[in-house]
C-alpha cells in the first residue's frame, strides 16, 4: 500500500458508525459477510469460509464527516487516500473529477473488491501490489465519477430518502415488508420507489431486503440459546422450512449445518 494511505477495519460494529475525513479524502466501504462454499461439488460446512457480498461505498471529502448504518455481520472498511495520484486530483471540489461522487451512496463490485483485497494484503511483498491496486482503485471511481454517477443522481433515492427506507428495513426486518410501505417511507409512488432503490443499490427491494435478512441470520445462528425456529422468525420468515430453502440457497448448506461449523 501506498505509504501515505491507510486501511482500517471495523469488526461487525454494533450500531451506526460515524467517519470523519480529517486532512484526506476516505473511501467507506461496508461489506456484508455472506458464507459460502469453497467447493462446488461437495458441500462440506468445515470448509466454509467467509466471502464479501458487496453492499456500498461513500466518498468522505477532507473536513468533512458521515454516518454508516453498520450491524451484525457486517464490516466497514475505512481506506484514507493520500500520495501522488490523489495530490494531482486535489480535493473534492467543484472542479475535482470525484465531485459528483460526494455525497452519493454507490455499490460496485470492483470498488469493494479492490478495498477488501487491500485489506487482507499484509505482507511486505504486496507493497508493490498494493499501490498498483490504489491506482486503479482511484482510476475507477474517477470513471464511474464520469458515467454512472451522472445516472444515479437523476435515477436514485436521495441519501437522506435512502437514509429513511435502509432505518426502516432494520427495524421492521421481522415484519413482511411491502413495496407500498417502504415507498411512502420514500415519498414516492410504489413504481418509481422501485426504479430509485435499484439505482442506488443495485437490487430490487424485495431481493436486497431477502440478502439482509440472510446476513443478519449468520450473526444470529451463532447465539445457540435460539432454536433455528426463533431465528427464523427474528428476520420475517414464519415457515422454518422456508427460512431452511432460502439460507441453503445462498449459503450452499442448511441452517444447523451452518450453526455446527461456526462452533
């Protein structure tokens, strides 16, 4: 990594996590840890390992400061830029190529990807790798500053209407959650509701709402006092054997079988 940058990682935070940029532009990532398989053709539960899911990303100006709403199973990842590339960019202006990106909430998988790899390089060999990897990193949210950004602002929710429907989805996660509530959470009509959170996150309402809720079970099957029917309904599903198709469809094995290889 480039000496003058630095990455921290928040550990499954409990709760809202404020950032301030003090003197260089931050890139907040929040990732989502999904279990999956590392082999596809004989599902064993000791060899699961954990994955990145890509959820979103901000931009955080010098001098400025933001809120992620972070929680169980789920890390952010603070990555501060500084060096040669980003002293050439300058700060995030009116005439910086990153300004469209302030203030928006992105998803990118090659964005969060590129975080996470710098995350897990620790040795002294990577050094070389690793600012190869902040060059491009910096290159690409320039590219997407210039063409996919220019959409999002017309398409998207706006972070605080966003802001609204993610804190509304946290609370009522045990609840069914109907495309009419969350767009008059939203201030708009069921049809652009739709249109606007796909924009922004990257997924349906419906299949992001079923990914959280999957997240959130991981971190709840580690508690053993709850019967895998108490977690089921602690995220919104009232048939276990609903709860069971729907975790082994994206987890690759079944609840109990999950909850024995975390022990």
């Amino acid at each position: 990594m480039d000496d003058a940058s630095q990455l921290c990682r928040l550990h499954r935070p409990t709760g809202p996590v404020e950032i301030e940029a003090t003197d260089a532009l931050v890139l907040a990532v929040r990732i989502n840890l999904v279990a999956r398989e590392r082999s596809m053709d004989r599902p064993d539960p000791a060899r699961l390992k954990p994955c990145v899911a890509p959820d979103y990303f901000i931009l955080i100006p010098a001098g400025a400061r933001s809120t992620l709403a972070a929680h169980a199973a789920q890390d952010v990842l603070r990555l501060t830029l500084r060096g040669r590339l980003l002293a050439r960019i300058g700060h995030v202006s009116d005439g910086c190529p990153l300004a469209p990106m302030h203030g928006r909430v992105l998803v990118d998988p090659m964005i969060t990807g590129l975080v996470e790899q710098l995350a897990a390089s620790a040795r002294p060999e990577d050094e070389e790798l690793n600012r190869s990897a902040i060059t491009t990193l910096v290159l690409s949210l320039i590219r997407m500053s210039q063409t996919r950004t220019a959409g999002a602002r017309v398409g998207g929710l706006t972070p605080n209407q966003l802001g609204r429907v993610r804190e509304h989805i946290e609370k009522q996660l045990a609840a069914p959650l109907r495309l009419p509530e969350l767009a008059d959470v939203a201030g708009l009509s069921a049809f652009h509701f739709a249109r606007a959170f796909k924009a922004s996150m990257g997924a349906p309402p419906g299949e992001w709402i079923r990914l959280r809720r999957l997240t959130v079970t991981q971190k709840l099957l580690e508690d053993h006092a709850q019967s895998i029917t108490d977690v089921a309904a602690a995220v919104g599903y009232e048939s276990p054997s609903r709860f069971a198709r729907a975790f082994r469809a994206a987890t690759g094995v079944s609840p109990s079988r999950f909850r024995r290889a975390q022990a």
